[in-house]
C-alpha cells in the first residue's frame, strides 16, 4: 500500500481561483515498456487536467504557491 498522500492547492491569481493536485508518480515498467512517472503538480479544469510541474517533496508551500503562479503567469492564455 502506498503512503503518498495527494496535496492540493487553490490559488487566486487574477481574479480567478485555480485548483492544483498533485499525484503519485509511477515506477517504471519494462515488460510494459511504460517510463517512470514522477510525482507531479497538474492543474484541474472542467473534464481536464494539465501536467504543471514535478513535485519535490522537501518543497516547503509558499516556493510551491510561486512556482504554480509563474506558471500560470506564463500559460495562462494559452491553457485556460
């Protein structure tokens, strides 16, 4: 059984409020020819969710709130 445990984040920037999860990344699998996953922030969206960025878990929560709003500041417009 797996002790990763979901972290979630909502963030106003501009008016508008963003949810962000994080999710538990997968090992690799040869006989499957599958890469590993690292654990990763996504953004949620109506029946949609973008790939943000890699989670560090010794990260503490304001570098994590920053770097999800440099994000956004940089897709912004072109994601949502």
């Amino acid at each position: 059984m797996s002790t990763y445990k979901i972290d979630q984040r909502h963030l106003n920037h501009r008016g508008r409020v963003f949810h962000f999860v994080s999710y538990e990344g997968q090992p690799a699998n040869p006989k499957r020819e599958e890469a590993a996953v690292e654990p990763t922030w996504f953004l949620m969206g109506p029946g949609r969710r973008w790939s943000v960025m890699p989670q560090q878990v010794a990260q503490d929560s304001e570098d994590v709130d920053r770097c999800l709003i440099a994000w956004l500041d940089e897709h912004l417009d072109a994601k949502v």
